[in-house]
C-alpha cells in the first residue's frame, strides 16, 4: 500500500499505458481519477479500479481546468498528477507531415503539459508537496526517422520535466518522466505504420530484451517514481525501453 492516503490523476487512462498506471496505483491504495477523451474508456477503467472518471481533452484550458477542480472536490487534494496522454502522426517524410497534424501533436504532448501544470502546480505548492510524472519516450531519446515531429515532442517533455523539476524542489514538489519503449497500446500501429508480422520483427529487433514495453511495466516504474521511496529522485528521465537506447 506505498500510495495508501495518496489522490492521483492519470490522463490517457483510459486505455494502454495510462490503464495499467492507474491500476497499479489503485493496487497501491491510491484514489484514482481516470481523465482520459474517451469517456466511456475512463468510465471502464475507474469503475475497475473503484475511480472516479473524467472526460478531459488536455490541449484545451477550459478541459483541463475544469479536470482539475473535479479532482480536487472529488478528493479534497491532488498529490500526484501523470501526463500520460499522448498521439503520434504516422511514419511519413518530415516535409509532407501536415500543419493540422503537427499542431496537434504538440498540443496534446507538450502544451498538456503546461495546462496541466498551470492548473495543478499552485495547489500542489499550497499543500507543500506533490509528484508529477511526464510519459515521454525514447523517441525524445534516440529518435526513429519518419517521426520527427513526434520524437520533437517528446524531447520538449523531457527538457520540460528537468525544468520543472529545478523550479519545484523548493515547494516540495518533484517532477520526473518516463521514456518507453514501443508497446502494446492503440499507438502501437501509429509508430508502426502499419502492424504486421515483419514490421513487429523489425521493430522488436532494435529492442535488446526482446518484447515491447507492457501497461504493466509503466505502471510499476511509475509507481516507484510517484512513491515516497523516490523522495529523493526528481528530475529524472527513466526509459523503460528493453536496452533499446543503450
């Protein structure tokens, strides 16, 4: 029970990495806020791990805000928040990568960022204490070609996250991210392409264990980051990735 007494939201839980976060927290014994676009998916989640759901689109500052009084007059308190929420645009020439997608992709995972924090941090700063976890990418780390404007967004989340993590120490607040690996999630054929047997193979090839990352395996080093056993770990970008950017 390393999270018992402990309030948390997670967007994009509603499905892929940001369920099998929320599930591990709730195991943890978190109250959980399931924010994801999807209603009817935060719904299912947050009625399995006894949350509460909350439809949210995070690139717009009305949603967000309004996410983040429901958190708090759900649960008296935010003490952690994950910005898991994240789209890619489809492998594809930088230069033919349309407007429309780009600003998208950077609205969803680098300007969720900010909304979030502008929404989130002055109460985590009020109650002097608080975890922020960013999901990032390898992507930001060693980047894949044919997705540049995506592994762009994740390198800002990345450099958000440090920032961040200097900024709020003295509040009390930490801020780490972290990088997976390709995994089994509805982005999965986005990064793909398309998803058969031989682009699996190629893909899994530049993985040293072999295996795309699971929910499960984001939920358990998301929980150590989001923990008290991490008190003293803020500004780090941990991949969870299989040796992929070794």
């Amino acid at each position: 029970m390393r999270l018992e007494g402990k309030s948390a939201i997670v967007t994009g839980g509603g499905s892929g990495f940001g369920a099998g976060i929320a599930r591990r927290f709730a195991q943890e014994g978190a109250k959980v806020m399931v924010a994801d676009i999807n209603m009817a998916a935060a719904e299912e989640i947050a009625a399995e791990v006894s949350g509460v759901a909350c439809q949210v689109d995070v690139a717009r500052n009305d949603s967000v805000a309004a996410m983040a009084t429901a958190a708090i007059e759900a649960f008296g308190k935010v003490d952690i928040l994950v910005n898991n929420a994240g789209i890619t645009h489809l492998p594809q020439p930088m230069e033919e990568v349309s407007e429309d997608e780009f600003d998208r992709v950077l609205a969803v995972n680098a300007k969720s960022v900010y909304l979030t924090a502008r929404h989130l941090v002055g109460h985590m700063k009020a109650n002097g204490a608080g975890a922020i976890l960013n999901i990032a990418s390898t992507a930001g780390v060693s980047p894949r070609p044919r997705l540049n404007w995506y592994n762009a967004s994740k390198g800002w989340m990345i450099t958000a996250t440090r920032a961040m993590a200097v900024e709020l120490a003295p509040a009390g607040i930490r801020v780490n991210a972290l990088n997976p690996v390709a995994g089994e999630t509805p982005l999965l054929k986005s990064f793909m392409g398309e998803d058969t047997p031989e682009v699996r193979a190629k893909f899994l090839s530049t993985i040293p264990l072999g295996r795309f990352s699971t929910p499960e395996d984001m939920g358990n080093a998301a929980l150590f980051l989001c923990s008290d056993e991490a008190s003293m770990v803020t500004g780090v970008a941990m991949e969870v990735d299989g040796g992929r950017c070794i």
